[in-house]
C-alpha cells in the first residue's frame, strides 16, 4: 500500500511538473488495479457471510431517521467516538466486513468532502469519519464497504429537480469516496428508483454512475438496495440483489440462484434512538438460526444493521448480542457456489412507457400494461387468438443489443424475435428459453419497433415487461 501511495505521489509531481491535469480516477487506473470477473466477486462476497451495516449520520442526533435536510451541522457533536470499538464488536460476532453510511437522505456527508459545506468537517467533531472507520476495520482484517444515497433533500436532489450539475454532484462525491479510502469492497446504494423516492434510473443515469465506479475501483460491487422492486430470477440495476426485510422483501431461501444481501437492524430502528440502551435487541439465537445459517446456504450474505450512539459508541446491549452471536456462529470454512447466471442488466430501458400494441387482450389487461415498468402489471393475451404478437414503438429507429422478456410464470417455450427497419420486419432470433425471463444480447441493430410472435405456450401469453436496450460494450 505504501508502494502504490508513492507511485501515485509521483505521478501527480510529474504531471505538475509537465503541466498535466490528472483526475483521481486517472490515478487510480494508473495505480494498476487489475478487474477480477464480476461472477468472481459475486461468489467472494457470498463468502464473506456476514456483515455490520452502521447507521451513524446526522440522524443519529435527530428522533428521525429521515432527518430534517435543514438541520445544523452543530448537532453532529460525537464526544467519544470509537471506531475501534465498532470493529471490535464485529469480530466479535464472527462479522467479515462492514459497510457505513457516508450519507443518508438528507445529504450530510461524514467524509472530508470539498463537494459541499454540508458535512462532518463543518460540525464540531470536524474529523472524517470515514477514514477513522476504514483505518479501523482494516486493522482488524474486516472488508470496508460504503453506503451512499443518491437522493439527498438538502441538497434537493428529488424527484423534478434533478440537474446536470447536481448529476455531477453525486459523481463527485463517489470519485472522492473511491480515490481516497483505499479498496471499497462494494457500494450499497439507496434513493433510486424506490417509490418513496421516485428518482429513476434515467433521472440520475445509473449506466453512467455504475461505468464510473467501475473505471476507479474496478473490482467493487454496485449494490441498489431498491433492486428488489425487479423479478428475484435476475440481476436488474444491480450487482447483487438485495432485499430489506423491514421493507418486506424476503429472500426465497428454497429457489433463489442469485448472489444476494439481506440486511435487518439488530435495534427497532436503523439510526439510534435513545430508547435503545433500554430496550432489547433482536434475540441472538434467533437472527443465527431464521437468518444467518439458512440465508448463507441460500446464496444469500446477511448485514446486520447497529447502530451506535450519539457519543459515537455502540451501546452495551448491542454489544453484548454481537458477542452472544459470535458464540453461536462462525462463518462456514465453504459455502455454496453460485450457479451460472446472466450478467446485471445496468442500461436503460428504450421500450419504458413506450406505445405498445399487440394482439386481441384478455379483458382489462391491455397492451399498455407490457411497457409501463410495473412487474405487478401485465399485458394478457386473449385465450381465443391463435397465433398472438405484442410490438413496442420506440418512436425514431434505434440502436440496441439486447432484449429481456419477463413473463409473469414460465410459460412460453417458443418464440420469435422481430424488428422493424426500413418499412419491413426482418428476424432477430428465435427464442427457447424456457425461464420467467427471457435475456437474450446480441449484435446491435437499429431500429423503430420490435415485435414479439408467441409460437409456443402452456396456456395465453402473460407479459409483465418487455425490456430493449442499448447496452455499453
């Protein structure tokens, strides 16, 4: 690590001294980072088990964990804060790794930042707490991952006020969260395309944020933490599929195949409140038995949420649990190895609200509903048609590489893909997958439309989504 500091040292010397202007993420990629295949770092961190997650922000010093975006940074006033102790207590439990929350909804960044004058280094602590928490997790041998929110209230990063500028806002600060700490094991992202928060993937473009973490560290996971608002059976907008059981998403432990996180607060809360010192924790023997020994068999690594005080410190009963629970599990010496499965779908959707039309449809489920980016809707071919079609209109011809099909069962086995170009439909490909969903990439083509042919099928075509795409290759 002090070699690759130095080498880094001296090629900012050299650039000033040429007159060059060299980006962090410039240095970084000269610093000889080599990417490891993503099915690799799937299976890595499915080996990793068991996490912290340490919801310490503003919020912490607030009753609410969505804080108010005005609040002053005075109130962000830790007197013992202790890092170590938070490491120690994840050792304790038998954890691989943390991931701490460099800023929540509200927009306080707890990291030296020169992106705004909203953070810890313009509060009373001013100390980066990022850096205390990585020199600590480090020192004890635990993996450091990060969560970042895109949205971000004070800084009105929502929905309708989205900007270039704040775009570039947020890039920043992930170029300055993933030059300047180290190796970032993976990024837990939370704010997009949630229905609370109502930034979607094309407001804040997410090919571009996730091409851009990759180009600095190239070996870190992208984590959405709202991914589970797509089918379970593949990897949309997302490394590894993530499922907030406070939320009610819940992980299937007998079919998922997929890398996945589920996470759950050892307290009530994410952020501390000062009920905790007084009231129980979750039982220990319980998170191991429901949580952390079947999700591990299910593909699945458990992060457990706790959450230290507003001195800084994880309270006593929390550190007692984790002790407790480190006495009643330790991380498999192997764990099962993932099955072979399509790579994340990170771009976006062209077909998204676009006109549809299709064959005679069964009742009210019409072909509106096949392109409206709702997995609880469906378009629903009448029993009656023989030989049903759906086609998607992307208004101006074009390019894609790839097309997803989501069926609401598996139930088509036979199909054709078509395109429109130049007043006729030519064949794309035939189809035979057999799955709920349907990926199929291929060479790019251009075009205007694209049509479906169901040629063979249990029962009437049901068609949640159909996804076109332009893929970066």
């Amino acid at each position: 690590m002090e070699q690759r500091k130095m080498g880094r040292s001296a090629l900012v010397v050299i650039a000033l001294m040429v007159g060059l202007s060299w980006t962090p993420v410039q240095l970084f990629a000269q610093s000889g980072a080599k990417a490891k295949p993503l099915p690799q770092l799937q299976q890595d961190f499915i080996d990793l088990a068991f996490g912290m997650f340490i919801h310490y922000n503003i919020p912490t010093y607030m009753e609410d964990d969505w804080a108010d975006p005005d609040a002053s940074p005075a109130i962000f006033n830790p007197k013992h804060l202790d890092t170590d102790q938070w490491a120690d207590a994840a050792v304790s439990a038998h954890m691989s790794y943390g991931c701490l929350t460099t800023k929540h909804h509200s927009g306080f960044a707890i990291w030296d930042t020169k992106t705004t004058d909203y953070s810890v280094m313009h509060s009373p602590l001013k100390r980066d707490v990022v850096r205390e928490y990585v020199n600590s997790f480090r020192k004890k041998g635990l993996k450091v991952m990060l969560y970042f929110s895109i949205l971000d209230t004070h800084h009105k990063i929502r929905p309708g006020m989205i900007t270039p500028e704040k775009i570039q806002m947020i890039k920043d600060q992930l170029t300055e969260l993933l030059s300047n700490y180290g190796e970032i094991y993976a990024l837990i992202i939370d704010g997009w395309d949630a229905p609370w928060s109502r930034i979607s993937y094309d407001d804040v473009p997410f090919e571009e944020l996730y091409r851009l973490i990759k180009s600095i560290q190239p070996n870190c996971l992208v984590m959405d933490l709202n991914a589970a608002k797509y089918p379970s059976e593949a990897l949309f907008y997302t490394d590894i599929k993530s499922y907030e059981q406070g939320a009610g998403q819940h992980i299937s432990k007998e079919r998922n195949k997929l890398p996945a996180l589920s996470c759950l607060p050892i307290q009530q809360n994410w952020f501390w409140k000062p009920s905790f010192p007084a009231t129980p924790v979750k039982d220990p023997e319980q998170l191991v038995k429901e949580n952390l020994v079947p999700f591990n068999s299910a593909y699945c690594n458990f992060i457990l949420n706790v959450a230290p005080n507003r001195d800084g410190r994880i309270d006593d009963n929390a550190i007692a649990a984790l002790k407790k629970i480190g006495g009643l599990y330790k991380r498999p010496a192997s764990l099962p190895k993932l099955p072979k499965f399509e790579a994340p779908i990170i771009s976006s959707n062209l077909a998204k609200n676009k006109p549809a039309d299709a064959s005679w449809s069964n009742d009210m489920w019409i072909m509106d509903f096949g392109t409206d980016d709702d997995f609880g809707t469906n378009w629903l071919s009448h029993p009656g048609v023989k030989n049903p079609w759906y086609a998607v209109d992307l208004q101006r011809e074009k390019g894609f590489n790839m097309i997803v099909i989501t069926e609401s069962r598996p139930n088509v086995t036979d199909y054709t893909i078509e395109y429109f170009q130049n007043n006729a439909w030519h064949k794309l490909l035939d189809g035979h997958e057999t799955g709920r969903i349907k990926i199929h990439r291929f060479d790019r083509v251009h075009a205007q439309k694209v049509r479906l042919k169901f040629n063979k099928f249990k029962q009437a075509p049901e068609l949640r989504e159909l996804g076109v795409y332009n893929e970066r290759r």
